[in-house]
C-alpha cells in the first residue's frame, strides 16, 4: 500500500502532465494562471483559496483565483505572499496565526503556502497562494510541485 506521500506526489505529477497539455493552447498569461488556479482548486484535497497576487506598480492585487472573495490588495511588505517575495522563496506557514504580520482574507484560513511567480527574465511579478482550513496542510512536497506547476506560465 501506497503511503501518503507516494499517493500526492503521483497527483501532482498526474496534474503536471495535464496542465502542461491544458496550458499549450494559450500563451495568455491571465489564461493559464486561471487554469491553474481552477485545477489545483478542484483536484486536491483541503485546498480552501487558490490563485495568484500580482505586483502591479509597487502594489499586490489579487489576480486569477478560485474559492471565497479575496483581499483586493495586500498591504505592501506585510503577510506570507509579502514575505515569499522579499525572501524570493516558497514559503510554508504551518500555522498563520502565528506568522507575524499576517493577513486574514478569510479567517478560515489556517495554513497557508506561497510559491514566487517569475516571468521569463527570472524576476519575481507576484505568488501562487494557496490556503488550507486544516492547520499544517502543506509541505516541501507541496513546494517542489507547485514550483514545478508555476513555471508552466511562461514556458512556451
């Protein structure tokens, strides 16, 4: 019997497969971080909010996404999809409501993992976000898959 984490590393690599035949029909950025969103949203267990924030001039505003009404804009320098930018780094936060500063959008929220988005220059334009209800839902299993899944953006 498989354990649990053989059984989500072979989900994402199924969902790797079918997001980079989905996403070679568009080169539209906006589109393929919609589908994305709208995959990962509704194949994998336990995730309450899915999409991205997008730096436009100076600011984080809330772009492709699916499950309940999001913070329009994060408060600059401030939160988890903040701190994953300045730190240029997956950030894994088991438990939110211990991490400093951190912004509740929806207070059934309760742990959280951003992933940075780069263009094709390599320079960061915003996070994947995603959170769970459950308290400790994701690890490095998570980040090196969603790391994988957010480089099909740019990749023609």
């Amino acid at each position: 019997m498989k354990d649990l984490t053989t059984k989500k590393k072979e989900k994402y690599q199924r969902l790797f497969l079918q997001l980079e035949d989905l996403l070679k029909k568009t080169n539209d950025i906006t589109s393929r971080m919609a589908t994305i969103s709208a995959v990962l949203h509704h194949k994998m267990d336990g995730f309450l909010w899915t999409g991205f924030y997008l730096i436009r001039q100076g600011k984080l505003l809330v772009g492709p996404y699916q499950g309940p009404v999001a913070c329009q804009e994060l408060k600059h320098n401030t939160g988890v999809c903040w701190a994953g930018i300045n730190q240029k780094k997956i950030m894994i936060v088991p438990d939110v409501h211990k991490f400093p500063g951190h912004i509740a959008c929806d207070g059934r929220s309760n742990s959280e993992i951003v992933v940075p988005v780069k263009n094709s220059n390599g320079d960061i334009i915003g996070v994947l976000d995603i959170d769970s209800r459950d308290f400790d839902h994701f690890d490095e299993v998570d980040g090196e898959y969603l790391e994988k899944i957010v480089s099909l953006i740019h990749k023609n």
